[in-house]
C-alpha cells in the first residue's frame, strides 16, 4: 500500500506537471486491456489528464488529480472498510492526503487514489463500476 500513497502523493505535489504514475505489474493484462476501455469519460465532473504513462490500465482525471490503477494483485482478507457500490466490493484506505479504494474481489484489483478536495470519497466509486464490473470475479465479497 506505500506505493500507492507514493502515486498519491506525487499525484497532489499540486504542480502543473502530469501526475507521476507507477504501471502495475499486471497493466497488460487482457482484463486490464478491457476495464481500460470503461475508463469513465470525467470523474466528479473533472476531466481525463495526461499521466507520466501512456499505459491505458493508468487514467487520471482532474486538478487535484483522482488517480485509477489496474493491474494489482487481488486484495486478500482485510479488516479494512469494505463498501459494496452498484455491485462491486472496495476496500477503502485513509490515506494522509485523500484515500485509496481498491476493488475486492475482482483479479486483477483496481486501485483508485482519491484526494481529499473530493471528499467523502467513496461518492466517487460509481464513475469507475462499469471499469470495475469489467474485471473478472474472484467470488470473494465483503462481509
């Protein structure tokens, strides 16, 4: 999870420069290749940025910048905060500059890195479902 409040934070650095964004492992996955596709157009009324990647499994929307990953490794059982929003499970994560929500669940995960100017975060999960849905089930929800 350091690295993701990494991206975060390299994320929120609040300069006119494209979000430093790390490519996760498995990016070139083929469901990655297709949760790509249902990137949302604009999130919280913010539209898509350029990222220091031209990985499509890498999208950011915004200033602040909402930052989605995919191509993690699926989560394993947490005590973390678990939502389920329009049918996909996320585990949520404080971070000290916004949150994280990553999908639970689903193999590939799907990370996204919410700043705290978006708050309360889990309001923005929606714009990344039909992304989310994209992905294969693991069977594992949360309890």
């Amino acid at each position: 999870m350091a690295a993701g409040a990494l991206v975060l934070l390299l994320g929120l650095s609040g300069c006119s420069r494209a979000p430093e964004v790390s490519v996760p492992p498995r990016a070139a996955d083929a469901a990655c290749v297709a949760a790509a596709k249902a990137w949302p157009a604009a999130v919280a009324g913010q539209g898509v940025i350029a990222t220091s990647t031209d990985s499509p499994a890498v999208r950011a929307w915004g200033s602040p910048a909402v930052i989605a990953r995919c191509g993690l490794e699926p989560l394993a059982p947490t005590t973390d905060p678990c939502v389920v929003v329009d049918g996909v499970d996320w585990v949520l994560r404080t971070l000290s500059d916004g949150a994280s929500a990553t999908t639970y669940g689903r193999d590939p995960a799907i990370e996204v890195l919410i700043p705290k100017a978006y708050a309360p975060e889990p309001l923005l999960l929606p714009a990344f479902g039909a992304a989310a849905a994209a992905l294969p089930s693991t069977g594992h929800h949360c309890s």
